[in-house]
C-alpha cells in the first residue's frame, strides 16, 4: 500500500470528533503502517500525545511487544470513562519486541511522559499492529 492509496483526512475535518478521527486514519489504515517504522504513523498523527505507558510480558525478563499511547492525564481518561466517552488509548504493538534493557531506561528517565527522546527512540521501531482499546460504549 503506497502512501498515494492512503486516504487520510486531517483532523480538522473531523469537527473535534477525535474517535472518528483516530478510527478512519489509523484502524482503518493500519495495514499501511505495519511493517513500517513508527515514524510514518507519528508524522500522520495531529493529536499530541501526553504519556504512554508499557508492561513487560510473562514470564519475568520476557519482552515489550507493545506500549498505550495515551492522549490525555489519566483525570481525563477516568472522567471520559465514567461519563461513556471514548478516551482514546491507542495500542502499538512492535516487531521485533523491545528487550528490556533497551526499554526500561528509557521508561525510567520519561516517567510515562511522551517526550522528545521518548518519540526519538519510538520512531525507529517497525510497527506490527495498531489497536484501540474498547471500553465497549
């Protein structure tokens, strides 16, 4: 799938519906981006992330296979939740995973924040999935 057959709508066209947004650009079009370093999806991205949050697989010293972007502080995530709204948490899953030593200090230093480094240290990695978590509204 070239970029030319990507059919992406800016969010301004989207009137502030985010959902619709995230839904029709990045679900819709994720075949696009597997494969691909995250850079092509954070290029396309127009919403700023505000932290992001990983865990490690079982069993202990396994591996990352994917971190939650999250768009808002979890206040908002929680206020959103208890009034049906979509909060919109995004799940990128990676190929190969992330081994923890290359992970963790990177984790350590961001404290969830979504920082410069943090998106220098992400864009370089090939993108296996794209998700949304469901909250089921």
């Amino acid at each position: 799938m070239s970029l030319q057959r990507v059919k992406f709508i800016p969010l301004s066209k989207y009137e502030r519906d985010t959902v619709k947004y995230v839904n029709e650009n990045f679900l819709n079009n994720r075949k696009f981006y597997i494969d691909k370093e995250m850079s092509y999806f954070l290029d396309n991205l127009e919403i700023p992330i505000y932290k992001f949050t990983s865990s490690i697989g079982y069993p202990p010293n396994s591996v990352y296979s994917h971190i939650s972007i999250k768009f808002y502080n979890d206040v908002t995530i929680a206020n959103k939740i208890k009034n049906k709204n979509e909060p919109i948490v995004m799940v990128i899953s990676f190929n190969p995973p992330l081994q923890p030593n290359v992970i963790e200090p990177i984790m350590r230093e961001a404290k969830g924040q979504w920082t410069k480094e943090v998106q220098q240290f992400f864009e370089k990695q090939k993108v296996k999935n794209i998700e949304i978590v469901d909250y089921g509204f």
